[in-house]
C-alpha cells in the first residue's frame, strides 16, 4: 500500500466517523416520545433527581413515580418526573412555612 492509498483510506475513515456521529447527534436530538412527553431511562431520571438507584426504585415502591415497563428496561415519562419534583417542592415549601409559623 503506497501513501496515496494510506491517504485515501484515512479520508474514507473519518467521513465514516463524521457521518456516524452527525447520526448520534440526531438521535440524541429526536428522543422517545410517548403522549408528547419524552420518555426517560431509568438511570436517567436517577441523574436528574440526583437520586440513587434505590432511592428511585423505593419512590417506584411506594407509587410516588408509576413509570412502566418496556422490554424489561423501566421507562418514565419526563411530565411524571417533573410532576413529581413539583410536588417536591411544594412540600418543601409548604413545610418550610409551617416552621415559621411555629
């Protein structure tokens, strides 16, 4: 192989990688969507609660996030996190007036 081919075959290799990653980039940007609420992976409602594994299955446990399954994976609608983050702080806010009024 002469360096004409190595070059050509280096070009043909990052217009693969490039064309590639412009499709992670896509499918990035077009997520799952389900009643026009995107869909959320179950470790990625963990990083958005800030949250630990357990600490999202016992929220699941307890009914405070319903969430469903597909193909054994746990998917949660990003509405029913938010919903329930909303109420978090609700109650945050609804405890925190009850201290002062003590």
């Amino acid at each position: 192989m002469n360096g004409s081919e190595t070059d050509d075959m280096i070009i043909e290799i990052r217009r693969m990688v490039h064309e590639i990653l412009g499709e992670i980039r896509q499918m990035k940007r077009h997520r799952n969507m389900l009643g026009g609420s995107p869909i959320l992976e179950f470790d990625e409602v963990c990083s958005m609660l800030h949250f630990s594994e357990r600490q999202v299955r016992r929220l699941r446990e307890t009914g405070q996030l319903v969430g469903f399954s597909f193909n054994r994976r746990r998917m949660y609608s990003l509405k029913e996190v938010t919903e329930f983050i909303a109420n978090m702080e609700r109650e945050a806010k609804k405890n925190k007036e009850n201290l002062i009024n003590e």
